[in-house]
C-alpha cells in the first residue's frame, strides 16, 4: 500500500513536471509561429492588392462572361460592315439612284435611324412632286431639274452617312479586336494567378491551423499543470500475504536446468558448426569425393606407449622383436588395415608409404604400430622414417638392423648388396643422421632402396612427410606400390584432407584410401620421441 501510495505521488508529479515542461515549449512554439503568421498574411496581402484579386474565381468567371459578349458584339458588327461594304460597292459600281435609297431604306441599321428615315421621306415627297410635274412638263423644266437636283442632293447625304457608318462600324470592331487581344492576355494569366493565390492562401491557413492547435495544446497544458487530479489511481488495497512469495527453490531449480540446457545444447550446436574438421567415416567419403576408409585406429592404453627395448651406445641400431604385445582392439584395427591393403599377400603391395595430412595426425605412431604389427606374422619388415623435417630421434643397441644415413657413404653401403638372413617377426629401420637430416635426404635415392628392397622384404612400411606441405612424399608415393593417407578424427581439416586427396589423384599415384585415427594415439613425429628397439641376433 505504501508502495501504491508513493508510485501515485510519484506519477502525480511527474505528470505536472511534464506538462509544465510540455507548456514551456509550445510558448516557444508559438512564438515562433506567430511573426510566420503575421507575415504570411501580409505577403497574401500584398499580392491581392497587386493582382486586383477579390474572389480569383468569381473573377476568371466574370472575366469569360466579358469576352463573350465583346466577342459577340464583334461578330455582329462585322456583318454589318460586311453588307454595308456590298451596298456601297454596289453604288460605286453605278447603279441608279432610285434603287439606292430603297436599299438603304430596307437595310436593318438605317430602319431604326430617324435621320436616314427623314432623309428617305424627303426623297419620298421630291419623287411625288416630280411625277406630279412629269405629268404637265417635260424633263427639260426648270422645276423639273430643280427637284432631280434636289433628290440627288438628297441621296448624296444619305450616302456619306452610309459611308460614315461604315467607318464607325470599322472603328469599333478594331476596337474591339484591341480589347479581345488584351483580354485574352488577361485570361492566360489567370492560372498563375489563381495558383500563386492559392498557394499563399494555403501557407497562411496552414500557419493559422498550427498556431491555433498549438494555443489550444497550451490552454490544455496549463489546466492539467494546475490540476490536482491523477491518472493512476488505487482500485485494491494490498492485502497482507499468508505466505512468504521466496524463494522458490524448486522452481529456481527448474529454471536454472532449462536455461542450462538450452545454452548447453547451443553451445554444443556451434562448436559443431564452426568444427571444420572430419569425424567419421561418412564426413571422410563426402569431403573427399568418396576416398576409402581402409581403417579406423583406435585410442588405447597401449597406443601412446613408447616402443620400449635394449639401450646402446653405437651408431648402427639393430633389428629387434616387437616389444610389449599390442592391445586387442588395436591389433584388431591394424588387422583390418592389413587385410584391406593385401598386405603379404601373393601378387598384393609390398611398399606402403603412409602420408598424413598435418602435424599431429599420428601418421608416425600408424606407420610404427603397422610394422609392429605386421612384424608378428611376416619374416622381414623394413619400416623407413622418410620425415627429415620432423624426425623422431631413434635409438638403439649395437645390431646392423638400423641404417642411419648421414653421407655419401652411408648411400653407398645402404645401396651394396646385403645377405638375406631370415628371422622370426623382425623390423629394419631405415633413418637419416639427426645431425643434418636434409643433407642426407635424397628422395630419388630413397626411391631406388626402395624399388630394391621390394624385392628382399616381405613389406617396405615408409613414413613419408605430411602432404601436400611437403613433395617428397609425391616423389615417394611414384615408387611405392600404394599410398595410404592418414588423418585424425576431430583434428583434420576437411578441406586440407580434399586437397591431399586431389592432389594424389592428379598424380596418378596408387592411393589406397585413409586411416582414421581416434584422438589421443600415438605420438607425434616432431615431438622429440626417442624410439628404442628391443635388441635381436640378425646381421645385415
């Protein structure tokens, strides 16, 4: 109730501080207005005194009214000089006198004209007398020629007031070709006139209706600032609640799982659509145009395990026994590799060259955990580190089953023909000397060990650069049998791994398909491992 109390109060004052702040401007309004007003219709003023404008209307129809008349008149006089024209032409031509004063008399403008009509009556009485005197004297008579004089004299006057009619009638209609001239001057302007009117007639009422509306809103604000009234008023009072409204703790609960859920699933949703890499086999087809999987390598304890053995200090490691027997599912994985590339098998691939796409895809630890693999079930295995770039350091125990190239020698020897003693699950590693690996490197000579030693191992496993940021492993991938690329679940880029696999598809290389590898096996091959091998009795 207090909180009603006050927000009443509070809406009361505030309600007259805005309509006291709402009258202060339209004062200021008004002031404005007002001088625009004042001048407005001054200038509306002004330009009716001018223009001799009353009512544009009444005035352009009064205007017409005029014209038509004058038009009128103007017709009416130019047919009577029109038939004055012919009969005194007809007098000029010579024609008789008699027939004269008949049509003159018989002309509609002379037959209302007293003097012309005197004139006629005149003429009328000398005829009368001359054929009274014709009847007793001859045309020779003294009075006889008196009267023919005397209605010649007559028809004289009656002609030259035709003649001055004429002229008159001329007169007037240029006259009033003057003023038709000037009047239809006058009408051409009359819709600029009326526009120009209106358009100062409508600014003045548009300023008229502004200001009185704005003296009207003021006259309103005014009442409502002096008025004590309030828009808000109370309809309940409070009523004391029987019980406390918080917390509420179940549905605190309730809301809290639901906005965590929405922003759980929302954030999962956008991890997944800003994840740009592969996860599964179907992602791997679609993105590279339907490459096959050839096997997916599992996470297992066993995985991220060092090759443990023998330690030594000399610089030719030996072939050693696979260490530490690999976990079940892993082997199972690496079974179904075997089985999927033909690996051992009669007339199948003998050198693989194991390719990833980017630093972390596991690529050494499958070509390592391969040849393990492998080296439980075939007689000879040759596993070679191809990657000068990122090199796993090997080590090991003074046997002959490591060459380490480092010079031109160390080429020579590797490339000398070797005795060919069998031996139970046993891996050769071939590596390039730590101290300048890309000196010792030479991909075609590397290509020509290993078009050889397809013939003395049972399988040639080489672990070649990521590609496509490195060409050796193209160069490499020409001399081998098949090409296998691998790639991390979850760490692989789709369109890096489109790029390897169009790559290798334009050169024409035998690209065996991809190797998933689950996060978290292996190890890298630039992460400094040191791989150790368990120390055997072979000599190579």
């Amino acid at each position: 109730n207090a909180t009603s109390a006050f927000f009443v109060r509070y809406k009361t004052q505030t309600s007259r501080e805005e309509s006291e702040g709402t009258a202060a401007f339209l004062e200021d309004q008004i002031v404005t207005y007002a001088p625009a007003l004042a001048e407005a219709e001054a200038r509306l003023q002004r330009y009716r005194e001018q223009a001799h404008i009353i009512s544009p209307q009444d005035q352009a129809a009064e205007e017409l009214r005029r014209v038509a008349d004058l038009h009128g008149r103007r017709d009416i006089l130019r047919m009577e000089r029109h038939s004055l024209r012919e009969l005194l032409a007809r007098v000029d031509a010579g024609r008789s006198t008699g027939t004269l004063s008949r049509e003159l008399a018989a002309h509609p403008v002379f037959l209302s004209n007293g003097a012309v009509q005197d004139l006629l009556r005149t003429i009328s009485e000398l005829e009368t007398e001359r054929s009274t005197l014709a009847v007793r004297r001859t045309d020779a008579n003294f009075d006889v020629r008196a009267i023919n004089d005397r209605v010649a004299e007559v028809e004289d006057q009656l002609l030259r007031l035709a003649r001055g009619y004429l002229s008159s009638v001329e007169t007037q209609v240029a006259s009033l070709d003057a003023i038709l001239s000037q009047s239809e001057i006058d009408l051409g302007t009359i819709p600029a006139r009326e526009a120009e009117f209106l358009r100062l007639t409508r600014e003045q009422k548009l300023l008229e209706q502004v200001l009185l509306m704005l003296q009207t809103k003021l006259k309103e604000e005014e009442i409502q600032t002096t008025s004590e009234t309030s828009s808000v008023r109370v309809l309940d009072a409070a009523l004391e609640p029987r019980r406390p409204v918080g917390p509420r703790p179940l549905m605190n609960l309730l809301i809290a799982l639901v906005v965590g859920s929405v922003v759980g699933v929302g954030l999962a949703l956008g991890r997944e659509a800003m994840d740009d890499a592969v996860r599964s086999e179907e992602e791997v087809r679609h993105v590279t145009g339907g490459a096959r999987v050839v096997g997916i390598i599992p996470h297992t304890v066993s995985s991220r395990g060092a090759l443990n053995g023998g330690r030594g200090n000399s610089r030719w490691a030996l072939s050693v026994q696979a260490g530490r027997r690999p976990d079940r599912t892993e082997a199972d994985a690496y079974r179904e590799i075997e089985a999927s590339l033909r690996l051992g098998e009669q007339g199948g691939p003998r050198t693989v060259v194991v390719t990833g796409t980017d630093v972390g895809a596991n690529r050494w630890a499958v070509s390592r955990g391969l040849a393990f693999h492998m080296a439980r079930y075939r007689a000879r295995v040759l596993l070679v580190q191809a990657d000068v770039r990122g090199t796993a350091h090997v080590a090991g125990a003074g046997n002959t089953g490591l060459w380490e190239i480092e010079d031109e020698r160390d080429w020579t020897a590797a490339l000398a023909p070797r005795s060919q003693e069998g031996g139970t699950a046993s891996i050769d590693l071939l590596a390039f000397a730590q101290d300048d690996p890309h000196e010792a490197f030479d991909p075609s000579r590397l290509g020509e060990l290993l078009s050889r030693f397809a013939g003395e191992y049972d399988a040639v496993i080489v672990d070649a650069p990521d590609f496509p940021a490195s060409s050796d492993a193209a160069v490499l991938s020409r001399h081998a049998d098949i090409t296998v690329l691998v790639a991390q679940q979850g760490r692989t880029d789709r369109e890096l791994l489109a790029r390897a696999v169009s790559r290798l598809a334009q050169m024409e290389v035998a690209f065996a398909g991809v190797v998933l590898t689950e996060p978290g096996i292996g190890t890298s091959a630039d992460a400094g491992d040191t791989v150790r091998w368990e120390a055997g009795n072979r000599n190579g």
